[in-house]
C-alpha cells in the first residue's frame, strides 16, 4: 500500500513538472512569436538641408537618406549617406570650391520603457552614436601672397586638393509615427572632428557631412521615413 502511495505521488508530481515545463515552453514560444527580434528597416530621407542651403545663400548644400533597422525595439543600428558641397568667394577674394561623398555609421538606443500594462507605441525617444567620413577633393583660388622684401605679389590657385575626414557623433531625437508606417522626426547632433590641424597647413573650408571646418560642430535633421 505504501508503495503505491509513493508511486501515486510521484506521478502527480511528475505530470505536474511536466504541465508547468509545458506551460513555460508555450509563453517562451507565444513571446517569440509575438514579439521577434527584428521589427523592419526604415528608410529615412532628409528634409532639413532645404532650409540650410537657404540660410546658407546657396553657398552650401547637402543631401541624404539613411536605412535603419528595428531591434527588439530597443537597438536601432543605422547607416547613412549623403551628397554635399560648397561654392563660396570670401570677402578677400579667395575662392572655395568642393563636392563629394560622405557615409555614417552608427546605432541609436530607446530611452523609452513600456510598461507591462501599457498599450504599445511606434514613437521613439532616441539617443545614439555615429562615426562620420567623407573622402573628397577641393579647390582653392585667388589666393594672394605679398613678399614684401622684392616688393612681388603672387596668385596662387590649388586644385583637386584631396582630403579624407573622420569625425564623431552623438545624436538625440525623436521619431513619431503620423501614419502607419510613415515617420516623422528630428535629431539634435554634436559632431566632434577627430583630425588634427596643423600649423600652416591648408585646410578646407567645409566637409560634406561635416561643414563648416571647425574642431566641433552642431547639427540638426528633421527626417520623413517610410518603416517596410
């Protein structure tokens, strides 16, 4: 009789064991399902360059997009790229001229934390780093050198002047979603330049990506993106 009690136990305990393993095993898999780790790719396109070439007299200009993905909703790696130059004569005369490529990479982080009971939300409050660089080529002319010994004034112009920039970036923003799938948002970014500037050397007067050359910069870019 006693053997049969235990037996009896034992089995209750085991077919327990078993329902609760089974019950964990259905809510890790109901989780999983519900709630993948990757959530999609965003195509971002840039609006605010409109309003800085404007600001800027034309003598800037700049383009760009970015792809960013969804992790977990709470990892947002990013890449982007963009066009950008400059076209400007200084009040001395001398003249600048650039254009060229330029690409970030980065990832941003949710400072969001939904609680458990709340309803989900696709809005985002961001914070997050990029590394800049732009590998291009640029023009100065007109520059005008007195040697004042032999009394001589020379113009000297350099031309396709190649020069590749690294910088860094720390980024904060938002992102709403207005329409289902359809984003709006801006970021506010520091941009830091991780190059050295020696004395007497030639330098550029703005980085596609970068601008104006300086050994820290502001930013900031209003974005449209479509979530796939």
């Amino acid at each position: 009789m006693q053997k049969t009690y235990k037996f009896i136990i034992f089995s209750l305990l085991l077919a327990f064991g078993v329902l609760s393993v089974n019950a964990q095993v259905k809510k890790i898999s109901a989780d999983t399902v519900s709630k993948p780790w990757f959530r999609g790719l965003r195509i971002d396109l840039d609006l605010s360059p409109a309003v800085t070439t404007l600001l800027s007299n034309s003598e800037t200009y700049s383009y760009q997009a970015a792809v960013q993905a969804d992790i977990m909703h709470r990892y947002f790696p990013i890449v982007e790229l963009g066009y950008a130059g400059a076209d400007r004569i200084a009040s001395n005369n001398i003249g600048f001229k650039t254009n060229g490529m330029f690409s970030k990479i980065g990832v941003d982080f949710s400072l969001m934390k939904q609680k458990k009971d709340a309803k989900p939300t696709n809005n985002l409050f961001l914070a997050g780093v990029r590394l800049g660089f732009s590998n291009f080529k640029y023009d100065l002319t007109n520059i005008v050198i007195t040697d004042n010994y032999w009394n001589e004034t020379k113009t000297l112009n350099y031309l396709n002047e190649p020069a590749t920039i690294v910088w860094f970036e720390i980024v904060a923003g938002i992102r709403v979603e207005i329409i289902k799938n359809i984003y709006m948002g801006w970021t506010v970014r520091n941009k830091s330049n991780l190059g050295e500037k020696v004395m007497g050397e030639m330098t550029p007067w703005y980085i596609p990506g970068f601008g104006k050359n300086a050994s820290s910069a502001w930013g900031v870019n209003y974005a449209i993106g479509y979530m796939f």
